[in-house]
C-alpha cells in the first residue's frame, strides 16, 4: 500500500504498476467526482426551484441519455473510489490472509449488487 503524497514518491513506495495506477486513480477520481458531484447539486437544487423538484421533473429529466450517462459516471467512480478506499482499510486493519479474503469478496458482493441494482435503476427510468 502507498502513503506516498507525490507522483515521485509513490512510484518508489509502489510493490507494483497496480498499486500505483490505483494511487493515481484515486487521485483523478476524486478530483472528477468533486466537480460532478457538485455539477449535479447545482443543476438538481440550485438551477431548479424546490416546487418544481418532483418526480416527474426527474423522471423528464433522464429521459435525456446523457443525465443517466452523468448520473451513471457519479455511480460509478463513487463506488470505484469508495471500494478502493475501504480495501485500503481492509488491508490495514484486517490482519490475517483468510479473514481478509472473506471480508473482501462479501465487500465486493454488495458494491457489486450496489453498482447492478443502481445501473438497472437508473436505466430502466
């Protein structure tokens, strides 16, 4: 696992290319989902005034496919980068081999259904 702050530094803390593609991405990831995330806040409360804030106005809305392909990328680089966050705290705080491995593939199973459950919903709207 990398606690390097820089490029530099976690390319010398890196085991291997995996762990320093998933530093760099956690890096990109987080910077992407900040302006998102706030994008969709401000065209979902801010742009929309709170009587129009229905369920038809959203419905109208993912009618378009390109607010479900937003949505959908906020779905998944959130659950990317929050799954490859927990698995930093799994590999931390779970100490032995078989537990972690248990741990991990029930983790997975959920963000796995989360991530189907929320494309099915988002999609079939």
């Amino acid at each position: 696992m990398i606690r390097a702050r820089t490029f530099i530094d976690a390319k010398q803390q890196s085991h291997s290319n995996a762990e320093l593609n998933w530093w760099i991405f956690m890096r990109i990831s987080g910077l992407i989902l900040v302006f998102l995330v706030l994008g969709h806040i401000y065209m979902t409360f801010i742009q929309v005034s709170e009587s129009d804030a229905t369920f038809t106005a959203v419905v109208g809305k993912l009618a378009n496919p390109a607010w479900k392909f937003y949505d959908w990328l906020i779905l998944a680089l959130a659950l990317m980068h929050g799954t490859n966050g927990a698995r930093y705290s799994i590999e931390d705080y779970i100490r032995t081999r078989p537990n972690r491995a248990w741990v991990k593939g029930v983790f997975y199973t959920v963000v796995a259904l989360v991530f189907a459950f929320g494309t099915i919903g988002l999609f079939s709207i």
